[in-house]
C-alpha cells in the first residue's frame, strides 16, 4: 500500500504523475516484478499518446513570434533565437520554412557580430529552400560579412560546440580503491591539483531548453543548433552530437519522443528516470548485438564483476558497470518506507517498458523476434533500483558521471567536486594527497525533504 505520508520520505521524493497514479490505485503489489506485471494495466493510465509532426503553419507562427521578440529586445537575442529554433525543429524537410528560419537566425548573428555563425546559417538557409526571389537579401548579408571579416583581419568570434571527443580527461594517477570501491592515487599529489575532468555520459536537459541546449553534449552553442529531421523534440550542436545521439538513443527516442516527454515530467528528480531509460538504450544495444552473451554478463556475478573497474572500460560498457558496482538488494518486509520504495520501482520499470518498448512500434518489432527479449523488464527494473547514482542538482540538466559517481564521501575530504560550464564536472584536491591514498569529496548536503523532517 503506498500512502502519501510515506512516499514523502523517500530517497527520490517524487517520481511524478506515476507516484499519484500508484497512490491512487491504492494498493500496487511488490512481491515480484511478475506480479506487478500482470496486474498493470495500461488502460488505467491516462496517456494522451500523440507525436507532434511537423508543420508549416506552426513553423511560421514561432517564426513570426520570433521576430517580434527580436523586434522588443534586439540587444538581447536570446527569445528570439530560441523561437527561431523551435520553428526550425517545426519546419517540414523540404519547406521554405527552414531556410527561412535559418536566414533570420543568420540575422541576429550579423548583427551580434558573430561572422561565423552568420555565414553558417546563411549557407544553411540557401541549402534548405530559401525563396528563391529573396536570395539577394542573403547574398547581401554575406558580402557584408566577407567586408567585416576583412577589415577585422579574418578573426571572428564565434562560440565553439562542445566537441564530443573522449568523455573524461583523466590524471593518469588515478586508480580504483584496493577494495574495488572509491578511487585512489598512484603518486602523491599537491593542494589545488584538478585531478578529474568528466563530460557526462548520458544528460537529460530539461523540457523547457530543448531549443536551447544541445540534446547531447548540452551546449548552447549560442543557439545554434540544428533540429532532428524525423521529430520536432531535439536540436544539436553539431553533425558529430546528432550522430552520438543517434547511435546511442535517439535511434530509439525519436519516435516516441513527445511521449518521453509526458513520462518524465514532473519534479526535477523525476528526469533521472530518464537518464536511466538512456543508459538502458545503451542495454539494448549490447542485447541487439549478441543477445545470449549479453544475458550471460548481467545475469552472471562473477562476469559482471569484471566491469567494476571504469578506468578499465570502453564507454559502451558503462551500463555494465553500473550493474557491477551497486548491488540489487532486497528490501527490508518490516520496512514500510522500503516496500513502498520497491513498490514505486517496479512500478516505474513497468511503465516505461510499456511506454517506452512495447509501444515503441519499430523497436518492438526488432526485439519481439530476438530470444532472451523476455527478460529486458527485469533489467529494466535493475536499473531503476540504481536510479540514486544520477545527479540531478544541476540547473536545467540531470547526468550521469560514471567516473565522479565512485569518488567515496567523507566528513573529512580531501577534494571538492564542482561541474563548469560546459557541464564537465571537475574534481580539485584541497589538500595535499599522499601515494595510495583515497580521494573524498565532502558528504553530500541533505535534500530539501529531508531538512523539513
Ligand atoms: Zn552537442
Ligand atoms: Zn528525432
């Protein structure tokens, strides 16, 4: 039975729309994943299913809208820019509407004296169905750009996308704990020495920055940002995050993408389920290339052992190891908070594989024929139970960071973590470190539910 006063306790205070649901139904069984399985009925919840297509009339309105924020504000863009880009990701392939959106964003930079940018979008707006009798304006635009570049000697500021080369830059002096948990160095090491520089493996922006950040990387690029051909839901930094995204979700996301969306909101916490749901595409991969080996890892102790060690790991085993490092564990019967806990876990597990597999036509199609595909639920739901280790305290976006995940706590640290700008997070020592010594960041300030109790 899940009552509100002890869902209110839990680790993850809010799992959204799916909390009140279970709550309402009163009492959602956790003897076994099974069991919640078969009593799930999809009817009862209310899904509006329904994928946004694109469209040139909405293409045009955000466009039209997006103009006259420019016109209120033309020293601060950035509406503007947002709403250009909402009716780019809106515009059909093959309509006048995305050259369109393009060549005004091309004005904006031109006017905010970013060259680059501007001659990017200008060559983008000509490739995509730019009205043939307004070319002149472009070609304009252009000569006057060539004209600045020359008299500025060819230098022009133009923000730089994050580039997605490897995730995590890495002093070579680091290594995993002796007892396999926690990491240590191999030298010693002076205060002030940044030891750990970590991209996030798999980020979820927020709804409201979709036409704002970069899907993958989450950079604002100054919002130049290139849309999704086959949703309206995601925009990229740049041809390599569209491809990174592609290979290792999107491929699976763009066609329920508005559905996602709809699954996930609620409180900022309820996004690590979808950061899960992403490491989980990453499963999938690994079953679709060889389901029987695949299987035999993440069911075999012993073989998942040998993916404690991330330092040692290719990054398409990271969902490996997230499996190796946290243990399922079995919760506590006389526990209430813990049943419910587990309750709430296979509910959610339940659901998304509904939402996001079976009613996920092209790759329902694909795993249905592949033996073993049975068994992706109950995974799924391991998954789920490990959902504490994303971070969701930053603003407008929740990650995963693999590597700063097995840095131990302590009331005594010596490093501190922070995450810059590019949502790298960064690990400083404070003091100096000896040879073979753990590094420890301070204990985690308690969540916001907490210091009310
Ligand atoms: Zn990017
Ligand atoms: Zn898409």
């Amino acid at each position: 039975m899940l009552r509100p006063e002890v869902v209110e306790k839990l680790e993850c205070p809010s799992v959204g729309l799916a909390t009140s649901w279970a709550i309402g139904r009163r009492s959602v069984p956790c003897e076994s994943l099974a069991e919640c399985q078969s009593l799930f009925k999809r009817q009862y919840w209310p899904f509006p299913k329904a994928k946004i297509g694109k469209s040139s009339s909405k293409a045009a309105k955000l466009r039209e809208q997006g103009n006259a924020a420019y016109k209120q504000s033309p020293d601060d863009p950035a509406k503007a820019l947002e709403l250009y880009n909402q009716s780019i990701a809106m515009a059909e392939e093959g309509s006048a509407d995305l050259g369109l959106g393009y060549a005004n964003r091309s004005a904006v930079y031109f006017n905010r004296k970013l060259y680059r940018e501007c001659l990017q979008n200008i060559e983008l707006a000509r490739r995509h169905n730019y009205p043939t009798e307004m070319r002149s304006k472009l070609a304009d635009r252009e000569q006057r750009v060539r004209e600045q570049l020359k008299e500025t000697g060819g230098s022009c500021a133009a923000a730089k996308p994050n580039a997605p080369t490897r995730h995590c830059s890495i002093k070579a002096c680091l290594e995993v704990g002796e007892d396999g948990e926690g990491i240590r160095t191999n030298r010693s090491l002076e205060d002030g020495a940044k030891v750990l520089v970590e991209k996030p493996f798999v980020l979820v922006l927020e709804a409201e920055l979709a036409y704002q950040r970069c899907d993958f990387c989450g950079a604002t690029n100054e919002h130049n940002l290139r849309p999704c051909t086959g949703c309206t839901g995601v925009m990229y930094c740049s041809e390599e995050c569209q491809e990174q995204s592609y290979q290792r979700y999107h491929q699976f996301e763009c066609e329920i993408v508005d559905d996602l969306q709809l699954l996930f909101r609620g409180p900022k916490p309820t996004r690590m389920f979808h950061v899960v749901l992403r490491l989980f595409w990453h499963a999938v991969l690994l079953f679709l290339e060889d389901p029987e080996a695949f299987l035999r890892r993440v069911e075999t102790p012993a073989e998942l052992e040998q993916y404690r060690d991330p330092f040692a790991l290719e990054p398409t085993d990271y969902v490996l190891h997230l499996l190796a490092i946290y243990k399922d564990r079995e919760p506590n019967p006389e526990d209430s908070k813990d049943m419910t806990g587990r309750c709430v876990t296979q509910f959610m597990a339940i659901l998304m594989y509904a939402i996001a597999v079976k009613e996920n036509v092209s790759l329902w199609s694909r795993l249905q024929a592949v033996e073993g595909s049975e068994k992706l639920p109950h995974l799924l739901f391991r998954l789920v139970q490990r959902v504490a280790a994303m971070d969701h305290k930053m603003e407008g976006v929740t990650c995963f960071y693999p590597f700063t995940r097995r840095l131990r706590r302590s009331s005594t640290p010596n490093a501190k973590q922070s995450v810059d700008e590019q949502l790298q997070s960064v690990v400083v020592l404070t003091g100096p470190v000896a040879e073979g010594q753990e590094l420890t960041i301070p204990d985690e300030e308690k969540s916001g539910q907490r210091r009310n109790e």
